[in-house]
C-alpha cells in the first residue's frame, strides 16, 4: 500500500451526522476532498446542510447525498440507512457527531435538562450505531467514530448531563471495538478540545481568555485540526487502531 493508497477513502461511504455545521460540516468536506460518498445529516438546518453536499459535489472529488433525521427518532434513523442505501450503498463509516447541549449547575439542572442531552447525545448514538451495525461489521474497511470532548475527560462547570454523556462515549467504543474486532472493522473516539465554533461564540470573551490559559498551544483549535484526525481515524492506514480516545485538546491534562 503506497502512502496515497493510505490517505484515500475513494468510493467509501461515510455518514456523518449533525453536518450542517460546526465540527460535523468540517469532517463531511474533508471527506469529500479525499474521495468519499459522504451522507450530509441534519436535523433543522436544512439550508446549511445543502451547503455543506454542494461544496463536496462541486469542488471535490467526493459525492454527497443531504438527508434529514432526528437522531434521537429510530424510525428516522432507519430511513436516513435506506436512503444511504439507495445513494451510495452500505455505510463504510459513521461519525457519529450530532449533540447537544443544555447548560446548568446541577442545582439548577430539570430532569428535562439532564434527560434532553442523554436522549440525544446517547440515544442517537445507539439509535445511528443500531442502524449502521451491520454495514460496518461487513464493510472491508468498516468505521465507527464516536464524537466526544474533552469535557468528558475532565469535567466542566454547568455541564454535568454534558459531561455525563461525552465520557460515556469512552466505554461506548471500547466495548463496541471489542465486538467488532473479530470482523476487521474498529471503533475509535475524537475527544476534541474547545474548537472554534457557534458553540464557543456563546461563551463570554472573559471565560474563553480562561480556557485558553489551560491550553498549552495556547489557541482554540479549528474545526480543520479535528476533521484531519477523523479523516484518518476513517481510512486504511489507522486499520491496527481500536477501541482508542483520540485527545486532540492542545495538550490540556485529563
């Protein structure tokens, strides 16, 4: 295998969910760009997600198909699948990358707070891992890449529905890498750190000064230092690579 053959996901299916915006549209272009046949979802923002299929279609090599689905909604999870089908064929990979977020102290946290952000940031995991199971257990190259945070490392004041579910991604993946293992196929986790997103332009100037002083390479990342991981996270030459958390926070401790 040549170090381009390495690189290249050429005519791999690759759903990415939440990839309207944010982090998931970084990963979907970045998809594009190497090949891929990449399945744009979305729950609301419809325009933004065409935006997303029409940079692939028209300045990459990649193709795109936009598909909308709620993913805490299993029966719209299991059509965006029969759509994937029909587009492209059988998932190769799933980034599973849509979340939310709900923030309060725990005080001041509802049980509709703490079970919103479990339904999605949880359930639509399992929900989209459920649907997906079976291409990527056959797939050649199958993929499973579960989106969590840093946040999920460590813990973060106000976010402990938040915090709950990225870290449950951890033992989400191990476990699911082990059952895949004998297949060839792998499950892995990106644990980003504070990226340069909507969701960080909610936060005030004075606690985004703070969190910047905790980083070593004393910078937000950009959603291109994320997509690149997961890109290779997706492709042949991370093949030896299961059941790991990727931390890409700059070099915070956890």
């Amino acid at each position: 295998m040549t170090c381009a053959d390495c690189m290249t996901l050429d005519g791999q299916t690759c759903v990415v969910t939440g990839a309207s915006r944010g982090i998931g549209r970084a990963i979907a272009e970045e998809f594009g760009e190497y090949g891929a046949n990449v399945v744009v979802n979305y729950r609301s923002s419809e325009a933004k997600a065409h935006e997303a299929a029409e940079y692939i279609e028209d300045e990459t090599p990649g193709a795109a198909t936009v598909v909308q689905a709620d993913v805490c909604d299993r029966e719209a999870v299991e059509s965006m699948h029969e759509s994937t089908t029909e587009a492209f064929g059988p998932a190769d990979v799933l980034v599973n990358n849509a979340g939310l977020t709900v923030d309060r102290t725990f005080a001041n946290m509802s049980r509709e707070d703490w079970d919103r952000v479990i339904e999605v940031n949880l359930g639509g995991v399992y929900n989209c891992t459920h649907a997906f199971f079976d291409d990527i257990v056959d797939a050649d190259c199958g993929r499973l890449i579960n989106i969590s945070s840093v946040v999920g490392q460590q813990g973060n004041y106000g976010q402990a529905n938040y915090a709950t579910t990225k870290s449950g991604l951890f033992g989400f993946t191990r476990t699911i890498a082990l059952e895949l293992a004998r297949t060839g196929s792998t499950a892995n986790c990106v644990a980003p750190g504070f990226v340069e997103t909507d969701m960080l332009d909610d936060v005030s100037e004075e606690v985004q000064a703070k969190i910047v002083e905790r980083i070593p390479l004393d910078r937000f990342a950009e959603v291109e230092d994320i997509s690149g991981i997961v890109r290779f996270v997706a492709g042949p030459a991370s093949s030896y690579m299961t059941g790991q958390v990727l931390a890409v926070n700059g070099g915070m401790e956890w």
